[in-house]
C-alpha cells in the first residue's frame, strides 16, 4: 500500500452529481479525502477558515499526535532529539531527512560555519531603522533584503540552488538575529567566530564586546542549544505555511522566510513567547491568579491566557514538558531559582489545568509557557524572545520550502471562498445616489 493507492473512498452529493473521492493514508495519522477534483464533479468547495481539517501537503518532515501529545522529527521523538543531539545535527535530519555520519556532519557544520558572516552593504540597512525597533520588524526587512543580494544567480528550481540558499539561511540567521539586538541597545556588530559552537556564537554575537576576550558561557549555550531543537519544526503552523504558500509562486526563498517571520511574529504564534512573560510580570503575584483565570474565560474580555491553548495539541504540548524540567534546572545553575515569574508560571498552570473551562477545551501549556523564563534568566532581553524562536525555526521553513520546490504535486497556492458580498447591481452616478 503506498501512499497514492486510496484504500476506500467518500462520496459526496452536490449541483452536479454524486461523485467518488479517494482516501489516501499517510504512514500515520489521519486518513484523507482527496479534494482535488471535488469542484470539476460536484461544483462544491469545500469550507475550512483557518485549515482546521485541511491538509495543504503531504510532508515527510515532521509528525504531530495532538492528542497523544506527540512530536516526531522524520520519525524521531523531540524528547531524545532535546535530549541527545544538538542544534546542527537536528537541523541536518530536518533538511535531509537522516541523521548524519560523523563525516556527514563534519561537512555539515563547517558548511554552515563558513556562511555566518554577512554582506557587509547589509551593515547599513540596520541604520536606517530607530534603535527601538522591534527585532522581528528589523529581521523581516534585512531576511527580505537579502533577496536583493542573492537573486540574479538564484534558480529556485535548482536543487543546488536551493541547498546554498538553505545553508546561507541557516548560518546567517544568528548573525542577523544579534545585530539586530546590538543595534538596540548601541553597541558594535560582532562578528561571527568560527571557531564556536553555533549557541555559543550567537551568545558571543548577542553579548560579547570588542574591548574584552569572551568567557564562554556553557550553561547558557547548553539551554540555547536545547531551545533551538526545540523550536526547529512543527507541521505546517501559519507561519510555515505562510513560507510555503510564498514559494509556491516561485518567489525568492529569503523572500518566503522574511514572510515566515512577519507571521510568526504575531502574539497567536511565536509572538506569544514574548507575551506570555509581559503576562507573567502583568500579573506579579499568585494571589492575582484568579483574577486572570476570570478574565481569561470572560468572552467579553479579549484577553487570553498566553502560552496556553494550542491548534493542533489537545495534551500537552510536548516541547513545554521539555522546557517545563529545563527551566528548573537552568535557573537553579543560574542561581535564580527563586524567579517569582516561574512561581507564578508554576501556580498559574496548576490553577487552569484544574479548571474545567481549559480541561473542557484541552487548553494545555503550549512551547511559549516556559520558553521565554528561561530566555529571560539567561539575560536575553524579552524583544529577542520571538526572534531566538525565528532564528531556530529557519531550518524547518527551508526544509518545508525545498519539500515544496521538490514536490511534483505542488501548484500555486489559490485558496477559494464563499462569496457572501453583494449579487451584481448596476452603476449608479453620484447624483442619482441617496
Ligand atoms: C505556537 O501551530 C503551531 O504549530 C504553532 C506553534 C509552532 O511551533 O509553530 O506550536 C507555536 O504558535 C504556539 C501557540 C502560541 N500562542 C499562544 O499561546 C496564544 C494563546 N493561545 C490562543 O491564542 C489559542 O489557543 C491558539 C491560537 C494557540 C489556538 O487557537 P485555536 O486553535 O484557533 O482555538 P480557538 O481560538 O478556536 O479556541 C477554542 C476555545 C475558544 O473558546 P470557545 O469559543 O470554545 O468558548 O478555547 C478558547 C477560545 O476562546 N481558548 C482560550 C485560549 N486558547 C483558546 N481561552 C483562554 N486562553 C487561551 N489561551
């Protein structure tokens, strides 16, 4: 049985006629009706705001079992992957889709190693902007310039093409992540060294000084290691979706990631990193707890409780059990485990998941609940939460764009609708109208 060969098949009625669709199974997971032809033989479409049950692709990447609460990268659990590999290897198996040799990730990591600096024209574009701008404002402008510096030799159909475009993203990424957070606060661009482990290079990036030698910080580049794992790939979330709907009309792929970027950075998805500490701070004791649980049911009041809730996971988010145990350990090495935000994070989890209101809509901690404590502990400012979480997620955005370029399914992105505006009416003069 491959994954073509439908195994049974739905029928369904419409203005046209009844008609036959295929069910294809994927190795696991949900079956699904092939659609494709459903408008030519029924003349329906099919209704689905937000792609709730719509799948866009089929993908050999990344595996979510929302209600197990599992996640698999190319059939690997995130917990062994957080647990025994690092950034690069992981971002081997998500591009490539094995885990590398020894020799293989050699090539892998000096590859990557070799791309971190950047074109230094790219050094003025960050002036242009104030010195307050919002780090993900600052990345989807340079990430999309890139475009212009890359695009007169740049085949998006071929496959070379495509890897050096995949590696150029992956290694300049850190770089232009720190650049945008050391023209924040004033300081000068470090460059990249190669001679450091990519969490570790990006700490140097982020907060070493051209006046003094840098300490390493292996506690720190440790936690980092393991939050970019952790944050590499998911499915086709909307900002993943966003790069592959992008690419599909050929568009330049630092184009489709600049647009990746603009979409996660909202409060719903990657943003929420970001707002789930602005919360934790906002609500400054346990004793307020219950009041932000109240408004956080309260229909008429738009706020919600961030870093909870999830599309997909209806169990727990797997990446939060993860970060939920790291974040004790981190902030324990840190010497600040008493932070009063993870009590409150502690108590605030322990309050919803006994409520009936989040048990009854599996409203679970999500990655964000914990992620941006540790980030914060580590001493990272709150405005790079979202952009450490664009940095990691590079790699599953190319590895989801180079399966697109590849896949000889994939059309153009055209969504439909149903049309609920005005039937056609005649012109009126502007003299004639009441
Ligand atoms: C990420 O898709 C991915 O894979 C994303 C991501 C990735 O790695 O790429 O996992 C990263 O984006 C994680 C999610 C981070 N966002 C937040 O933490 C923001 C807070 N969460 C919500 O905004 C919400 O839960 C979403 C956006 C994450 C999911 O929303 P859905 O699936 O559209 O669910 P919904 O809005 O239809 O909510 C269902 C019900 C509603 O109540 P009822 O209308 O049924 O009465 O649950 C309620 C919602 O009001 N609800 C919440 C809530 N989330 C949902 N109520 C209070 N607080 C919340 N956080």
């Amino acid at each position: 049985m491959t994954e073509n060969t439908p195994k049974k098949s739905v029928t369904i009625g419409g203005p046209g006629s009844n008609a036959a669709f295929p069910v294809l199974s994927g190795t696991v997971g949900p079956d699904v009706i092939d659609i494709r032809k459903l408008y030519g033989e029924t003349g329906l479409f099919t209704y689905d705001p937000g792609f709730t049950s719509t799948a866009a692709c089929r993908s050999k990447i990344t595996y979510i079992d929302g209600d197990e609460g599992i996640l698999l990268h190319r059939g690997y659990r995130i917990e062994d992957l957080a647990e025994h590999s690092s950034f690069l290897e992981t971002a081997y198996l998500i591009l490539f889709g094995e885990l590398p040799t020894a020799d293989e990730y050699s090539n892998f990591m000096s590859g990557v190693t070799y791309h971190t600096m950047i074109h230094d024209q790219i050094n003025y574009l960050y002036r242009g902007f104030r010195r307050d701008a919002h780090p993900m404002a600052v990345m989807v402008a340079v990430v999309g310039a890139l475009s212009a510096f890359y695009h007169e030799d740049l085949d998006t159909n071929d496959p070379h093409h495509r890897l050096i475009a995949s590696y150029r993203l992956v290694a300049k990424i850190p770089t232009i992540a720190a650049m945008a957070y050391k023209y924040s606060v004033g300081q000068p661009f470090m460059y990249p060294r190669n001679d450091l482990s990519y969490p570790e290079n990006f700490l140097y990036m982020m907060f070493g000084v051209p006046c003094e030698p840098w300490q390493e910080k292996p506690t720190l580049s440790k936690a980092l290691e393991k939050i970019f794992i952790l944050h590499a790939d998911h499915e086709q979330n909307a900002s993943t979706s966003t790069v592959r709907l992008v690419g599909s009309t050929g568009a330049s792929p630092y184009a489709a990631i600049s647009a990746g970027i603009a979409s996660l950075w909202g409060p719903a998805h990657g943003g929420a990193n970001e707002a789930v500490v602005n919360m934790l701070g906002e609500i400054g004791s346990v004793e307020r707890i219950p009041e932000f649980i109240a408004r956080a049911k309260d229909k008429d009041d738009p706020f919600r409780l961030m870093g909870f809730g999830h599309r997909v996971y209806k169990n727990y988010d797997p990446r939060a059990g993860v970060l939920k145990s790291s974040a004790d350990e981190v902030l324990e090495e840190l010497g600040k485990g008493d932070n009063p935000k993870l009590a409150i994070a502690r108590e605030l989890e322990r309050i919803a998941l006994e409520d009936d209101y989040f048990r009854d809509r599996k409203l679970f901690p999500n990655v964000d609940f914990y992620s941006g404590i540790i980030l914060e502990a580590m001493g990272i400012p709150t405005k790079m939460f979202t952009a450490i979480f664009a940095l990691a997620r590079t790699v599953g955005w190319m590895a989801q764009w180079n399966e697109m370029m590849e896949d000889p399914e994939q059309k153009i992105g055209r969504p439909r609708q149903l049309y609920t505006g005005a039937a056609q009416r005649p012109y009126v003069a502007i003299d004639k109208r009441r």
